[in-house]
C-alpha cells in the first residue's frame, strides 16, 4: 500500500513538473518566438538540468507542440450548453486573440512553419472543428439554422476566423479598430444568414 501511494504521488509529481515546463516555455516561444528560443533558455527558467526536461519531452519540437496544444485546449467552448443566441454573442469578442502576443506569436507566426499540416489539421479537428460541427448539427435539429453540410462548414468557419485573427495581428495598430469592425460585419453577416427565416 506505501509503495502504491508513492508510485501514484511520483506520478502527480511528473505531471506538476510536466505543466512547469509546458507554462514556461510558452511564455519564452511567446517572447522571443521558435527559431530563438533554445532549449537552453527553458532550462534557465526553470532551474532544471536536461535529463530532467528530457525525461518528459524529447526535443524542443515536442515541447512546441504540447504548447499548440495548451494554446487549442484553453480556446475550447462548452458548445454541448450553448445556444444559437450564446453563440451569436461570443462574436463579439471573437479577434480578442490577436490582441494576445503569446498567441500571435505561437500561432500565427511559428505555428504554421515548425508543425507539419496534418498536426495543426489534428489541433483544430480535436479541439474546435469536431465540437463546432456537432454544435452546428444540434443547431440544424433546434430549427435554428438551415442544413448544411457540417463537416465542410465547421471547417470553413475555422480557417476563415484563422486567417481574420492572422488578418488583424498584422494590421497597423491605426487601422486595427476598423479591420475589426469590418471582420464582424462580415461573420455576423454570415451567421445571420444561416438563419431559418421564421
């Protein structure tokens, strides 16, 4: 019974230390990007040695991606309790992200060149699109929506908030309210017409 407790707190120990790594090194990528961010720079921070690192992660790539992960995971919505109005509400602060230099930084900048496309097409799918297209299907059987095919739709939804969060973090500081206002006319636009006209 000893030896089980101490299996089980060595666990918890690994996942605590584990969550550490991931914590700061998405503050560092966050900073100073991929490319000059060495896994020198995360050991530095943490006061660890390499084996220690390495006993959780393999290289720098993998710890990358456990970030991505952590990035998709904290963006998830509760879309099994949301209703159409709910959702038509969050619109509003749909482009908060680009406002985000981590996020920015890791998903607009290096994600796209460090992680192959089938795992950034395995983080959305996981953690938005699946979600999304169910929500979009209960939304169909409410009589909220007109039916579409939901697969292709959540997908299409997705990439175009990517690129409209890609859009305004590139966009001079000036110009930001405007391309703002103008990607919500535009989604809104599109999510009223999905509407079933009454």
């Amino acid at each position: 019974m000893a030896n089980l407790k101490k299996f089980n707190e060595k666990i918890v120990q690994g996942e605590e230390t584990k969550k550490s790594i991931l914590k700061i090194a998405k503050k560092i990528f966050g900073k100073k990007g991929y490319n000059d961010t060495s896994v020198e720079d995360i050991l530095s921070e943490l006061q660890m040695t390499k084996g220690a690192l390495y006993h959780h992660f393999s290289n720098k790539r993998e710890i990358f991606f456990e970030v991505c992960k952590i990035i998709n995971e904290a963006e998830r919505r509760d879309w099994e309790k949301m209703t159409w109005k709910e959702f038509k509400q969050s619109l509003n602060h749909l482009w908060d992200l680009a406002e985000d230099p981590d996020f920015v930084q890791i998903w607009i900048k290096d994600c796209f060149s460090v992680l192959s496309s089938d795992e950034i097409f395995s983080l959305d799918e996981d953690y938005i699109i699946k979600p999304f297209q169910k929500f979009l299907e209960r939304m169909v059987k409410e009589k909220q929506i007109s039916n579409l095919p939901s697969f292709e739709e959540a997908h299409l939804l997705v990439g175009m908030v990517n690129q409209g969060l890609w859009l305004l973090s590139t966009t001079d500081k000036k110009e930001r309210v405007k391309t703002k206002q103008n990607l919500n006319r535009i989604i809104s636009s599109y999510v009223k017409s999905r509407e079933v006209k009454l």
